[in-house]
C-alpha cells in the first residue's frame, strides 16, 4: 500500500505510523504500571524508608514537631507535610496534598517506598491515599489517635452548629459518606503493614476505641502503661508514645509490646526486642 504513495508522502505517513506506535507503547506502560499498583503484593519490610507526618484537623505542622524531631534524632528522614486549610478542607483535597508531598519525598531520597504516620485525621488522609492505589509505595502505615470510625463530637458540630464544622469535620462524623467508602471491605489493603496506636483517655476521639483498626496492630497506650495519661492532644509530644512510634517503624514487622509499670521497669517482659525510651 506504501509502495504506491509518493516519496515524500511515504515518509509522512511512516512517520505518522511511528507515532501511533510509540503513543500506544506509553499507554501501556501506564495502563501496567496503574495495574501493578492497583494489584500490589506485600511490601517488603525489611527496609524503612523516608517518613512523612501528616497533621490532624485544624492542627498545625508545629503540633507534631517533637515527633519530628525524636525521629530526626534516631536518623530518619522526616517531613511534616502541609495540609490545605490546616486539614479542616475536604479530607480527598488533603490526600492529593500527601500524594504530591510523598512524589517530591521519593525524587528527593531514591527510596521506593515510604512510611507514613497519621495523627488524628490525618491517620484518614494515609489511608485515602493508600487506597488511591498506591499501596505498592508504602512500608507502613501508623496513625495515632485516628477517628477510624468518626466520632460523636463531629456529630455534635454538625448538629448543633453546622456552619462551624466545615467539609472535613462533616467528613468526621460517625455516619460520612466518606468513611463509609473507606471503611467497606478490607479497612486495610495488602501492601503496607498498618498500626494504631490510640489512648482509652482521648476526649476527642469519642468512643476512643473508635481508633482501632480492623487488620491492624492495634495499640492502646495504657496496654502498654497501665497507669498513663495521655489525651488525644498529648499523642505527638508524650515520651511513651514518641517511643512507640519510633519502635513501630524499626524495620520488620511491628511487634506488640508487653505491659509497663508508670515507672518504666517492666511488669513483664516486653514481647519486643526494640527499646522503649
């Protein structure tokens, strides 16, 4: 059919033939590559990588600085990402925010997956992510004091005054269409290993038990410290759970600790080989 074509005809038309070719090769590469994400495997373990922080609603960056810096102090690399609106916007508005924060993470260090820690909301934000196939790009998941199931006090705002409890308040609540999507089914994907850690004294997170994750290693501070006190704001500066965190997100799997005297001597033996202080 080409031989019939004049010269200069020909090599328009081949050229054209190429381009074609090399579009649709593109095209499968991301057609594959999103697949390979959607359908991830278990992520390897054995290798921690870069951490990202992500603030709860309407807290600032600075809230989980003395977490930042522990981890900075034990040799991590830590970033705190930025949310929209200190994280009172749409909770999705949030997730595209840690998708961009975790891309500039990746190009910065060469590392291929990261870890991600979520206080409060934030824990939501890790997991809209996640399940925005990306599963195959995190080691671990950690949210400390995480409204997994929503909690009564957004009710209440919503309630009583709906003009004060903005989008991602609303998204809070016990009854969102939000956490009822990322709730169904599996509340935590195969690819990443997932811990909660949460305190039976949150006065935010009503019910506190509200944070436990099915699938999960689930946390209470008081199993580990019976005698502890420890609110929902105290989660990112107390020592005990800095501690918790950090052992958390030591390579291999994460590990339940065994119980601790307020003094910190062990009422039994830690089920952990990692230390606590």
């Amino acid at each position: 059919m080409l031989a019939g074509l004049a010269p200069a005809r020909r090599r328009v038309v081949l050229a054209l033939l190429t381009l074609v070719v090399a579009a649709a090769a593109a095209l499968t590469a991301v057609v594959l590559a999103r697949s390979s994400d959607l359908q991830t495997g278990p992520v390897a373990q054995d290798r921690p990588g870069p951490v990202l922080l992500i603030p709860g609603y309407g807290g600032g960056t600075g809230t989980l600085r003395p977490l930042a810096d522990q981890l900075s102090a034990a040799g991590r690399d830590v970033t705190v990402v930025r949310l929209p609106g200190d994280g009172t916007d749409d909770l999705t508005a949030s997730a595209d925010a840690l998708d961009a924060a975790v891309a500039a993470v990746l190009e910065r260090t060469g590392a291929e997956t990261v870890d991600l820690v979520g206080y409060s909301a934030g824990g939501l934000v890790a997991r809209l992510w996640v399940a925005d196939g990306h599963a195959g790009s995190v080691r671990r998941v950690l949210t400390l004091g995480t409204p997994h199931h929503g909690t009564s006090l957004a009710d209440l705002a919503g309630a009583l005054a709906p003009g004060e409890c903005p989008a991602g308040c609303r998204q809070l609540a016990t009854g969102s269409e939000l956490l009822a999507q990322l709730n169904a089914g599996d509340e935590t994907p195969e690819g990443p290993t997932w811990v909660s850690i949460w305190t039976t004294q949150d006065e935010t997170v009503t019910p506190p038990d509200s944070a436990r994750l099915d699938g999960a290693l689930n946390l209470p501070v008081q199993s580990v410290c019976a005698s502890a006190r420890v609110g929902h704001g105290d989660l990112p500066r107390d020592a005990l759970v800095r501690a918790l965190v950090l052992a958390e997100l030591a390579a291999g799997e994460p590990v339940p600790s065994g119980p601790r005297t307020a003094h910190g001597s062990a009422a039994e033996p830690l089920s952990w080989s990692r230390p606590w202080w």
